[in-house]
C-alpha cells in the first residue's frame, strides 16, 4: 500500500474526484489502482474563499516498489503497519475474578479486552442499564425528578452517552489503541466515517446502540454485569484489597479491582480516601455554557460555503492579563444544553448533540482554569469547590437551569427577557444573574475571553447570547496516584480512566481502560492459560 498526503478536493468537488488526483499524483493509469481508501479528512478553512477537504489516503496499486522509487517523498509513502496487538497473558495466578467499577468508556473497554481475552471480568454500575437509564433521563428533564442513582452522570455507558459523542483526543497514539477503540465502534454500529475525520462523533442516539452492543460481546465472552450495584466499602489486609462491599449490605472477595468509576463520582472518592488510597487535588475548570445561533457560527467558520457543509464547530483559547486560562469545551453544534446534575440540591450542566445535530443552536461550554491555589490542597477540596457552585446555581434558579443575556451578564443584572436567541434545553430553565454564583475572577475572566473571542467569530459577543450555568464537570479534581504498573498504594487496585484523573473524553477514557486491561494481562494468567495448565 502507498500512502498519500495532502491530497485536496474543493468542499464542492465529490470525493470520486480522488481517483484522478491519486492518477496525477503517482503518475499512473486508473487500471493501476486495485483500491484505496480515506485515512485521514479534515476541512482547511484558513482561507474562506477557497474551502477544501484535504485527504490521506491509503492505495494499493500495481508495481508499488517502482512506483515509490519514483516519488517516495514525505507525502508519497509505503503505509505503515498500523495494527493494534493485546499483549501475551503473564504468569501469575489471578485468584478470582477481576471486578470492574463503572461502566463508562474506560469500564467497557477495559471490560471488553479482559473479557476477550480470557479473564472474565465482573463489571458492576451503580445506575441502570442504558435501555432503563434513557427513560430515567428523559423523565427527569421533563419534570425535574432526580435519581440519585441513575442519571446524567451514572448509568451504563457514562457521561458520555449524554454528551455529543465527540471522539477525537489530543492522545499521541504510537500503539494504535485509539484507532483500536473506533475500530470497535464502528465494528458495534458507530458510521464508518469516525475512521478517518479528523473531528469524529457519533451522536448520543447513535452511542446508545453502540453500548448495547459492546455489551452483549463482553456476555458473550465470559463477562458478568451487575447493575443498580454500588462500590460502597472496600477491605484490606498487608497493604491488599480482599473485599468490597456492595450498597451497604453485601461483602465480595476481590483480590483486583479495577476503578473506573466517572468524574462524577464524590461520595465513593471520599469512601476510598477514608480507606487510604492516595488521592491527590488536580486543577480542573468551570464556567458556562453559551449558545448562538449555529447559523452564525457556520457563516463565521465557513463563509460563503456554509450551506454546503454540516454544522461547524469551533475551538477558543485564551489567557487573561491575570494569566488565568480560559477555553471553549465540549462544543456541541446543532445541540442542547442539558441539566446534568446527579446530587441533591446541586445543579450542573452539559452540552449534548445528537448524530444529525439537528436544533437551530450551537453550545460550548467557556471554562476558566482552577487549580489547588484556587480551592485548597486537601485531595476532597476540588470536590468541595465544585459542589459550592453547584448548590449556588441550584438555588439562583430554583432547581431550574439559570440563563442570563451576556448583555445583562455584563451589566451584572437579572434578565428580564430573551432577544433573538432562544435557549435550547433539556431540563427547564429561569433568568438569574450568573455573577451570583462564581468568584469574581472566574466572572471577569469569563468577560474577558468573551470580548477577544468575538474578534475571531464574528458575533461571539452578541448582547442576545444565552450564557447558562453551571459547567462544573469538565474533568476529575482528583487522581488516584499509580505506579508504572498501574497500580495504586493498595495493591490490587488499578484506578483507571476520568475519574481517577487519567483521561478527558469518551476515546481517552477507552484507551485508558484498554491500558489498564494490558497491564493486568501482562502480570496475570488468564482462565484459559491456568486450564491448561491444569490439564
């Protein structure tokens, strides 16, 4: 196979059009090439005259050596190998079953190579399974009533089975476990094209078929999954786990423990901090949600060819004169901003899209950069930051998600009516002033970074845009500190994926979960290996 680069198509051109570029490119005839196909798409929209997707493509061809000796160049390559290999099962004698905290993106993917592998994992998830959890969702946004178990934040597949599904990481992936985690999706249902765009997503509608059907492959291989079931204690002996506990009311021996249990997840944290894992504070940031006109934000990213490409998205970085950080998160085009709260009498939000990205507004949360400087360095004292904001947007909107116009934000004033953009929920929502809920420094740096944005997008700073809050749950205030090993202070637990402060998105927190599953391979014997060994 050959390997080309920076093959460029007009975004009105069609992709057939490849064809004659890859003749031109490598100087040979349409009957040369016995196949291709796209690894690699991106929109180049630095110049808004002259948009165009440019391309990496993979072609098998008729007498490939000659052809390279010809125009091997750093865009004309021989493909590399690019394949994903679990490693070899170790040797030491795995007594039990390993158990599985959590079945976010880091829990089933962790789940899903233990369980294929020979290992026969047991996963257990404090919420519902995703058929139950959906409806326990969607009853909550319509009335407000909050299962404390089963939520925005738990239930099989994550927080990100409400979210916009975005697939892309910052991850330098030299062993090819992401390509891994989107070939998995898409082998379980996810489009094809999360192969090879460079901003891939699959949509909350779409994700939830894809969990189901991990699912019933982890079954399928020997996996177990326990629902509505809690990691409530844990017991050790010498410096090892031995037990968990379960909802307060059952004890289960358990030699490895793998914690994969969300960013959200406050009242297990302090448990195992009470129990002496080591726990240490991260920075992590907060802010709002703002909406716009999506309609905007696509003539202000792709001008004249708005009408001809799918919603557009944007990223915003920005550092203050106090150098404070503030950025664009999360951005969801086409989507809604959802009450995510999953607490009593605290109120967090989220952006969440579905695959077509259908509604007439686009959201992204701006967050501002906080760090233990900000909220103390006790390891609970992010959670105690995170839970203030919180309980403050509980009570300025009245278990409502608060809004206000960023005129009136900036005024410091209590909106009174909506302009032209009208805010598109999943929860209701009521006007308070969101100054009310943060410190100062967050607000004004909030303001700022608004301001500097607007020079970028066009109509950024619109008096009429939605502002919402809060946007609390950008990432864990923790980690749970492991070795090289992937082990914790107590031996026999592996902390692992968002949660534990090790990844930041649904593809980061697979591979994580793959890299944990990798490590308890490489020490321990699988099933089949200590049946054979038997026999």
């Amino acid at each position: 196979m050959i390997r080309i680069r920076q093959l460029k198509l007009s975004v009105l051109e069609p992709e057939e059009k490849l064809i004659s570029k890859i003749k031109k490119v490598l100087s040979i005839e349409e009957s040369d090439i016995f196949s291709w196909q796209i690894r690699k798409k991106s929109i180049d929209a630095r110049k808004k005259d002259q948009l165009c997707y440019v391309y990496e493509i993979d072609v098998e061809v008729k007498n490939e050596y000659e052809i390279l000796k010809k125009k091997s160049s750093k865009d004309i390559f021989s493909s590399p190998k690019e394949t994903y290999q679990f490693p070899l099962s170790g040797k030491i004698p795995l007594p039990g079953r390993p158990i599985i905290v959590g079945t976010g993106p880091a829990g089933l993917f962790c789940a899903y190579f233990l369980a294929e592998n020979g290992y026969f994992p047991i996963v257990i998830e404090q919420g519902e399974p995703i058929e139950r959890r959906v409806k326990t969702v969607e009853e909550f946004f319509q009335t407000g009533k909050l299962n404390f178990q089963s939520n925005v934040q738990f239930g099989e597949g994550g927080a990100g089975t409400f979210s916009d599904g975005k697939l892309n990481t910052m991850i330098k992936d030299k062993h090819y476990r992401g390509k891994k985690v989107l070939e998995l999706f898409v082998e379980n249902g996810a489009p094809k094209e999360i192969l090879y765009e460079s901003k891939p997503h699959i949509g909350t509608d779409r994700l939830r078929e894809v969990i189901k059907k991990i699912r019933e492959k982890i079954i399928a291989n020997g996996g177990e999954f326990r629902y509505l079931t809690k990691l409530t204690n844990i017991r050790i002996h010498d410096g090892k786990i031995t037990d968990i506990e379960i909802n307060h009311q059952e004890w289960i021996p358990c030699s490895l423990l793998v914690l994969a249990i969300g960013h959200s997840s406050r009242d297990t944290i302090e448990m195992l901090e009470k129990n002496n894992l080591k726990i240490v504070p991260k920075p992590f940031a907060v802010g709002i949600r703002i909406e716009h006109k999506q309609e905007m934000i696509n003539q202000a990213q792709y001008g004249k060819y708005a009408s001809y490409l799918p919603p557009a998205s944007y990223k915003l970085t920005y550092t203050t004169k106090e150098k404070r950080g503030v950025y664009s998160f999360c951005m969801c085009p086409g989507g809604y901003v959802i009450n995510a709260s999953s607490e009593p009498n605290m109120l967090a939000i989220n952006g969440m899209s579905n695959y077509q990205r259908e509604t007439e507004n686009a959201n992204s949360a701006l967050v501002v950069t906080v760090s233990p400087k900000d909220f103390g360095t006790d390891p609970l004292d992010g959670i105690r930051f995170q839970r203030n904001l919180e309980k403050k947007a509980y009570e300025k909107g009245q278990g409502k998600i608060p809004i206000q116009r960023y005129q009136d934000f900036k005024e410091n004033k209590v909106t009174t009516r909506l302009g032209q953009i009208k805010p598109v929920t999943k929860g209701d929502y009521t006007f308070a002033n969101l100054n009310e809920i943060f410190p100062k420094e967050i607000t004004h740096a909030l303001k700022e970074a608004i301001e500097v944005f607007d020079h970028q997008i066009k109509g950024y700073a619109l008096n009429d845009a939605i502002l919402l809050g809060v946007e609390s749950r950008t990432s864990s205030p923790v980690r749970i500190e492991r070795d090289e090993e992937g082990v914790a202070n107590i031996k026999g637990i592996y902390p692992c994926g968002e949660g534990a402060g090790y990844a930041g998105g649904i593809t980061s927190s697979a591979i994580d979960g793959i890299k944990v599953a990798e490590w308890i391979a490489k020490k321990y014997k699988n099933k089949e290996d200590e049946e054979e060994r038997i026999k």
